[in-house]
C-alpha cells in the first residue's frame, strides 16, 4: 500500500527542481575553480542549494506518507460480513475484505471476534490543503478490528491489528506534535460500530462510517 501521489505537472516540476539545482552547484563549483570569486558560489550555488532542499523536503515527506492509502473524496475501504456463531454467546465471525489504492480486494480475512458488536478503527491524516494542491492526498491505513458487548461487560480478547501495530502513530499524537506538523492539519484515529450484517466500510477526511451494500 502506497500513499497516494497524483504524478503530474506538479511531480515533474520536483524532479525538474532536484536536475536544475544540481546543474546550478555543479556549474558554481566550476566556475569558482576557473575564475574564482566568492559571488559566483553565493549566487548560483545558494539557489541551487535552495532548490534541492524544497524537492528533497517533498520527497522526504512522500517517503513518510508512504503507508497510507490516498483519501481523495470518500473511499470504500473494506466489505466485512459478520454473523453470530451458532451456539456461543457474545461470539462473532467476521469475513473482512480490505480494498487497496486501485479500488480492487487487497486481502481477505476471517475472523473471531468477541462481542454483540464489530468495531474497526481507522488511522487519518488529513493534510494542509496547500499541499493536496501539490498532487498529494490526505491518507487513511484501517488498524484495528474489535467487539463490543451489548450489556456493557467488557470483552476479554485483544484487539486485531490489520496493518501491524498502530503505536508509533498514537505515540507522535501524545507528543503533541505531528513529525509532518508544516503538511499535516489533523492526525487521529476513529472507529466505527456496527451489528452483525453485510457492510461496506466507506472512509472520508474526517470519519470512518459504513453503510448497507448497493
């Protein structure tokens, strides 16, 4: 799964960046070692330096992203099928569906959940509406799969990681302080809960949500 980067006018621009502020260093450098002159490596080889520093800055923040699915709108993020197991109270049996960027079944699952409910947990990243003009997409990774109980006892089984442990992602939030804070508007997790049923789990910028299949 990829974080979703829309290659434009705006990508080539980048790379065009990165080439342009190469050749402005390469040619200070050597027109330093044949005239000399401090001006010359100030002028060319602080704009090239310039340059670089805005592409590799935008690479290194697609590098980040890069295990986030693209929100652009709502997306359809998983279909789960959930029953009740016959002859076991509070017992689910869950048949997830995860979808990838291209729309198309990515994995799936079966699983055990216990409770009256099925939750999923989804981690968002909603990014600053300059940069999604950049070609970049706020991005979404669905983590976790959980039940509730309907009496309002709790369960007793661990949560289910669906794109390993979601840790580190909380851990930045407790900081106060997302490591893309100059990209970044909000970064948070939200789940949705629902009763047993055939589902398709939809995710937008600012919610996970699911709704009967058409």
């Amino acid at each position: 799964m990829n974080f979703s980067v829309d290659f434009g006018v705006v990508q080539i621009t980048m790379i065009l960046l990165i080439v342009l502020g190469l050749a402005l260093l390469v040619s200070a450098l050597v027109k330093v070692r044949r005239v000399g002159g401090l001006r010359v490596l100030l002028g060319r080889g602080s704009a090239g330096l310039v340059l670089l520093l805005v592409a590799v800055v935008l690479l290194w923040f697609a590098t980040l992203m890069q295990t986030f699915l693209g929100l652009s709108g709502e997306i359809k993020a998983a279909h789960v099928v959930v029953n009740e197991v016959s002859g076991q109270d509070h017992q689910l049996e869950v048949d997830l569906t995860l979808f990838g960027q291209d729309g198309e079944p990515d994995r799936r699952e079966r699983y055990l959940v216990q409770g009256d409910q099925w939750a999923m947990q989804a981690n968002i990243v909603e990014l600053e509406p300059w940069v999604n003009a950049l070609g970049f997409h706020s991005g979404y990774k669905v983590s976790r799969l959980y039940g509730q109980r309907t009496d309002g006892e709790p369960t007793t089984q661990r949560h289910i990681f669906l794109n390993g442990s979601d840790k580190d992602f909380f851990d930045d939030m407790r900081e106060g302080e997302w490591w893309t804070k100059p990209f970044v508007r909000s970064a948070y997790g939200n789940a949705v809960i629902a009763v047993p049923g055939e589902w398709d789990v939809y995710i937008s910028r600012d919610a996970i949500k699911v709704r009967k299949p058409d």
